[in-house]
C-alpha cells in the first residue's frame, strides 16, 4: 500500500492554483450609447424667411420655424434687435415643440446676430467721439467705434464720449460697417486692476 502511495505522489502532477492576468482575459466590448440629442432642439441655418417662418437647414433636414411668438434670445442685450434682424445664413437654435419638419418656436439664439450687433472689450484710445477698442480680449486689435449717435452710460451713470478713458471695459451694441461699429449704446465700466500680494 505504502509503495503505490509513493508511486501516486512521484508521478501525478502537483495541483497548483495558476494565477491569470486581467490582461490575458479576452476584453469585453463596450456599446457607449451617445445622449440623444433633445427632442424640441432645431439647430443649423437660416437658408430662408418668408414672414413669420424661418427656414432651417440641419443636418436632418429643413425645417419650417414659427417665430410668431417667439423670443430672441440676443434682446436681453439688446432690447431693440427683432427677428427683422435675423438674415440668412445665421446660426441659430431654436427651442419649442416639433412635428414633422416644424416646430412651434419658444425661444431662438442667433449667434450670427450676436456677432455682428454686440461686442465688448477694453479701450485703447479716444478721440473725440471715435474710439479705439480691443474686441473680447484680443490684442492690438483697436477695432474703431464711433459714439457719435451712442447712448452712453459710465459705471451706470449717463455720460459723454469724453467720460470714457482708456483701460475702460465698454459694452456696445451698434452695426458694423466695414471695421467700424456704428454704436448705438455704450455701457462703460472700469477694469478691475489686479492687487499683487507682498511677499
């Protein structure tokens, strides 16, 4: 008994525990699901206006937008912008119950509008009633901005062309005409100046 015990032992192999990598194991593939994109959203461009209806270009699709009760989005910046200010070719998103290809439009954002109509930067010279201003943080840029016919307003109180100084953070909403914004109001504050801490 004890010789085949000892033959068991010399020729069955040892029962070890092998351990396997999570890499050797083959990879579960993964489906990402992509959020789907909201049902009341129309986003492309203005490829038509007819009265109260835009038409819009998606990648979906044209669809036909009631603006009629409608708001622009750009008016709370702007409150004299209506949609007679929407052109083809802008960019817009539109808000509000679809069917089919139309929607019943609640709200619409044109960035195009935006664009062209309101601008902000900081002042880099005056003269007269012409500025000089870098647009939304560029540098060097001194896009000129005449306030001839401006409503201005400084640190919320009316003011002249003359009140506002270089450094001064404006506002403005206007035309373009070529590079220069016509302005029609001008709302001018002071840049906070950076305090360096002693060390």
């Amino acid at each position: 008994m004890r010789a085949f015990l000892f033959s068991l032992a010399v020729f069955m192999p040892a029962l070890v525990p092998v351990a396997v990598s999570a890499s050797a194991l083959p990879a579960k593939s993964v489906a990402v699901k992509k959020a789907p994109a909201p049902k009341d959203v129309v986003s492309g461009t203005v490829s038509a206006i007819e009265a109260t209806t835009l038409t819009v270009t998606t990648k979906g699709g044209a669809y036909a937008i009631d603006v009629t009760g409608a708001t622009l989005a750009e008016t709370a910046d702007a409150p004299a912008l209506t949609f007679a200010d929407v052109r083809v070719g802008d960019a817009v998103v539109s808000t509000g119950p679809i069917t089919a290809q139309s929607q019943v439009s609640r709200t619409v954002a044109d960035a195009s509008l935006r664009a062209r109509t309101i601008f902000a930067g900081t002042v880099t010279g005056v003269m007269g009633t012409l500025i000089s201003i870098n647009l939304n943080g560029a540098k060097y840029d001194n896009h000129p901005v005449d306030l001839t016919n401006a409503t201005i307003t400084r640190r919320g109180a009316p003011a002249l062309a003359t009140d506002i100084k270089v450094g001064d953070h404006v506002s403005i909403i206007g035309t373009l005409d070529g590079a220069q914004i016509n302005a029609s109001v001008v709302r001018a504050g002071v840049v906070a100046k950076t305090v360096k801490k002693k060390t």
